[in-house]
C-alpha cells in the first residue's frame, strides 16, 4: 500500500555573498540593536541529468530576502556639552539569489511525468526558402509529477559593517560624528531541505 506524502530528498548548505548599503533616513550617532530575519520567496530546481524520469543532478535557483529591524539614535542637535535626538526604528530589506548544484542519491531523485521527458525544439521559417530551418530556441523540458520544493532549515550570517557618511561639525572646536549609510558584507549561511510529494509505501506493523 502506498500513500501520497512529502519526501526530502536532500539536505544542503548554500552559501550566499552579499554586499549592500542601507541609507537611514535620518543622521545617526549609534546604533543600538538589530535582529534578522532570513525569508526563501522562491526556489526552483532545473534539471540537468535525468534517467528514467528520475532527476540524478540539477541546478537549483534560490531567492529570498534578509529583513533587518534596527533601532538607532538619531541625531537632531547637539552642542559641545550636549547632543540629543529620538530612539528611531526602521526595516530593511536586503534581497539576494544564488544558484547552486545538487546531486541527489539514489532513492532520492526527484521523479519526472514519464511522457513529458523529451527535449522540445522551436524553429522559426527558413529565412531563404532552404531545406535547413534557422534554430531559434532549444530547450529540456522537464515536467515534474509534483513540483519539487523548498523549506529553509536553518540559517546563520557572517556580516562587516561600515558606518558611512558625512560627519556633522559645529560651531566652535567640537563636532559628533553621525552616519546615514550602513555598508554591509554578508555572508549568508543557508540550510536547504529539497522536498517532493511522492508515492511512498506505508509500512505494515
């Protein structure tokens, strides 16, 4: 007996480099925290190996977005004796994209719609009445029983941060330094769980 129900098919861990500014929309002396927030909007997997419509290797395409909460003192006035401004809040959201191969195991592969495996070719007209069409586009489709899936296990980051912008000086010898942009290098650390509904037996007690 068999039952229809999510298989993971593999398990990786996706590196993705990043660089980004952020620009506050106020001048800032500090910030004073933040939290992150990885989200996966979009995964595909192209097929680049196929044998009897199981998937034995293929290139998956990853995007998604870091949310980033942040909470900064801002700076409205200040003087050689004192400075004062509002405890500010802001969200960023800093998007990125990877591609990176996967092989799956076998037992593991992501199945194919048996009829659909073919590879599909589109000609356009002769452009002078020859017997050789003009190749216009090629391509291997790949047509999946269910579309295979993504769940994002686990994440970590790695990240430098620069303060940029002008520092603001004042009447007489004194000036605070203050910042509007944030100058990052992420590296982002994703864990990958590749899933497929597939037929799988159900074990007998």
């Amino acid at each position: 007996m068999y039952i229809q129900a999510p298989k993971i098919l593999a398990r990786i861990q996706v590196p993705v480099n990043i660089s980004t500014e952020i620009t506050l929309d106020r001048p800032a002396s500090e910030l004073k925290r933040k939290s992150d927030r990885v989200l996966l909007q979009e995964c595909q997997l192209v097929a680049i190996h196929a044998h009897h419509f199981k998937i034995k290797e293929g290139k998956l395409f990853i995007e998604g977005v870091i949310e980033t909460n942040m909470e900064f003192a801002a700076v409205e006035n200040t003087s050689c004796t004192e400075s004062y401004g509002d405890i500010c809040h802001t969200t960023a959201q800093v998007p990125f994209k990877s591609c990176t191969h996967i092989t799956f195991a076998e037992g593991n592969e992501p199945n194919l719609a048996q009829q659909q495996e073919q590879s599909t070719f589109l000609f356009t007209k002769p452009k002078h009445h020859g017997t050789m069409p003009s190749l216009r586009q090629f391509s291997n489709q790949s047509v999946y029983q269910h579309e295979p899936y993504c769940e994002l296990v686990s994440y970590s980051m790695d990240e430098v941060v620069e303060e940029k912008g002008t520092g603001m000086k004042h009447e007489g010898s004194c000036h605070e330094k203050t910042f509007n942009i944030l100058s990052k290098q992420i590296v982002l650390h994703l864990m990958i769980e590749v899933l497929q509904v597939q037929q799988i037996p159900l074990q007998q007690h």
